[in-house]
C-alpha cells in the first residue's frame, strides 16, 4: 500500500490523500458502500462502479459464518468470489461479535460466541481473525479490537482498551501476507484519556493506517465530533486515518474537516430499503402521502440515473407495492448522494474553499444542526 498526502486545507484539518493498493488507487475523502455479504445488497459491481464506487467493505464475521472463508479462499478470494476488481477492506469482526451481547464471551485469548443464525458455537482470537482475513483477500485488513458498549464504567472501558492494543500486537505479529495493508483500531471508549493512551500505543507498534472505533454506538453527536477532533491529530499525518461506522451526512462532513480520510457505514443503503432517501435539503421518507403524485426527481440537484429518469410519485408507489425495484433504484440513489458528497468535498478542499463548502452544506439542509 502507498500512501500519499495530496492537498491540504488552508482553514480546517481536512486534506486530500491518495491511497494506492493491489487492486487500484483510491482518492480521499472516500465513503466505502458496506457489502456485507459479499455484496452491495441491491447493487451489481458495474453499477457501484458507474456511482464512482472506488473500494467496498467486506463483513469478516458474516463472511466467516456463511460461506466460510476457506470457501471464499478456493474461489479465488473475496474478488474473483464476488465480481469485484476494486480495492476491498475487510473488518475484523470485533463489532459484529460486540453486537451479539448475551452470545459472546470475551477472554484474553479471543472471543467465543454464538452464530446469530444456527446457534452453533465458534471461537475467534486475533490470529484467527488475520488468517481469515488473509484468506478472504481484502486489500486492507483490520485488527481484531473489542468495541465497548455505550454507556459504560471508566474502568470497564480501561480494560477493553488495554485489551485491544494486546490483541493489536498479537495481530501484527500474526500477519503473514505483504500485499495486505493492516490498520490498527483506537478504542478508549469516550473517555479522551483513554483515546490518547491507545492512539500512543498503537502508534508505537507501526501500522499501515489508523482507524477510530466504537462511535456511533448512542453518544450524543457533538461528543462523536469532539472524540474525532482530538483524535485525529494523535495519528500520524503520512498515513491513512478511517473512521469506522459513523454514516449520517453530516458526520461525514465533521469527520473530514477533523483530517479523517475513510468512512463507512450500512446507513445510506439500509435506509433505501426502508424508503428513506438523501438530498441536499435533508432526508425525505418516500412512503409519505404527500408523495403520491409528486412528479420530482427525488433531488432537484441529483444528476444520478434514479433521479434522471423516475419521479417521487413513482418510486413512491414502486416501495408501497413491495416491487424489488424500489430497493435498487432508492439503493443506487443514497449511494449516489454519499459519493458524490465525497467527491465534492474533494474538490471544496483542492480549491480552499471546504469551509465555505461545509457552511453551504448545513445552510441548504432542514432541521439539521451546525456539527461544530
């Protein structure tokens, strides 16, 4: 992985990078659309590609319950498996073990814990982790991280720290293959102390990038956009910086002008399919009467092929029928918002112009606050 800073902001700490893998060049700030199962739900690869799609994100957890990774191995790895000839980034799993509350439990030596779908019981420690990982073929791997619940005692959270950066050794230790970049995760719950203690050690052990975990997870958002402000400057400039889950536009936004570069997250397709879409002006909910006979695109400001093509009304009655339709063509719109969002804040930023960008940003949204 080659890792290079573009372009700086005159007036915030957002910055455009360039990241080069195996399987092609990705320029940040970047969204990653979540596949995962090995897909995009309601999206083929040519079609993330045309959306300007440059690198998705895989599931390890899910992918290592159903097909199996060693599966995925014998087909050629994750991107001849899945039609995909992109840059990919594979999570560790931890978040996913973390969401299963009641089913998992946490040692030293990993992770045990119950498939949500048979029941069946599995044991993942940090090397299992990398090795699935290394055989699902991802471009970028994650370290194995425990994600603590929110809210939670100080001490709790120490621990789960502390455990984290143990396992984040265990896990660069255990890497084997050269042509995989491995970020480590800073957790620390939401307590700075905690953050700056794992963002210092993680640094010492050298990974290809950094990644902040365990936000989104309840905390009021001005706390979210306090934890990446301080956080941001405790990672190195000259490698890559990722947010991990954090989706809604304006996080997105405040994530950049903290000096993030990569972020992910299920919302702007898990929405499509429950009917909620994105436009400059704010979220609308397509299944609403007042839709009925609406004969606009769903964003007067959207050039993307939804919008070129269908009216409200339609998609409207296309969701309210149950057509599969209404799933892809909502999913290839919310997905076209995000990337586009990307791509402009690229260019604000390449012209210094990103805070002028953000304020026009949150002056055309309704109902949405200032992020700061």
């Amino acid at each position: 992985m080659n890792f290079k800073v573009i372009k700086k902001d005159l007036h915030s700490a957002a910055r455009i990078c360039s990241l080069t893998t195996p399987h092609g060049r990705i320029d940040t700030p970047i969204f990653m659309p979540v596949g995962t199962q090995a897909t995009v739900k309601a999206m083929t690869p040519e079609e993330l590609c045309e959306i300007g799609t440059r690198i998705i994100l895989a599931n390890t957890y899910h992918l290592y319950i159903r097909p199996g990774h060693e599966l995925v191995e014998r087909m050629g790895g994750l991107h001849a498996f899945m039609h995909w000839d992109g840059p990919i980034l594979t999570d560790s799993g931890g978040f996913q073990v973390f969401s299963l509350g009641d089913l998992r439990k946490i040692s030293e030596d990993g992770v045990r814990f119950q498939s949500h779908l048979d029941g069946s019981t599995h044991f993942i420690s940090p090397e299992g982790a990398i090795a699935i990982q290394e055989a699902l073929g991802g471009d970028i791997i994650m370290c194995f991280d425990e994600c603590p619940p929110y809210p939670a005692d100080y001490d709790y959270v120490l621990r789960s720290a502390e455990l984290t950066i143990r396992w984040a050794r265990r896990c660069r230790e255990a890497k084997r293959r050269d042509d995989q970049a491995l970020f480590g995760i800073v957790q620390g719950g939401m307590h700075r102390d905690l953050r700056e203690r794992s963002a210092g050690e993680l640094c010492a052990l050298g990974f290809d990038g950094y990644a902040l975990g365990g936000l989104s997870v309840g905390e009021d958002k001005r706390l979210m956009y306090e934890i990446m402000g301080y956080c941001a400057p405790l990672l190195p400039q000259e490698k890559p910086r990722y947010v991990m889950g954090i989706g809604a536009p304006e996080d997105l936004i405040e994530g950049i002008s903290s000096g993030f570069d990569m972020f992910d997250c299920v919302m702007p397709t898990r929405n499509a399919r429950n009917g909620m879409l994105f436009t400059a002006s704010g979220s609308i909910n397509i299944k609403n009467a007042m839709y009925a006979e609406d004969n606009s695109p769903i964003d007067g400001e959207c050039g993307c092929y939804v919008c070129r093509n269908y009216n409200r009304a339609y998609l409207r009655h296309l969701y309210r029928s149950g057509e599969i339709l209404a799933s892809r063509l909502n999913t290839w719109h919310n997905l076209n918002y995000y990337l586009s969002l990307m791509a402009a804040a690229r260019s604000a930023i390449a012209e210094d112009r990103f805070t002028l960008f953000r304020q026009e940003f949150y002056a055309k949204r309704e109902g949405v606050g200032t992020g700061g």
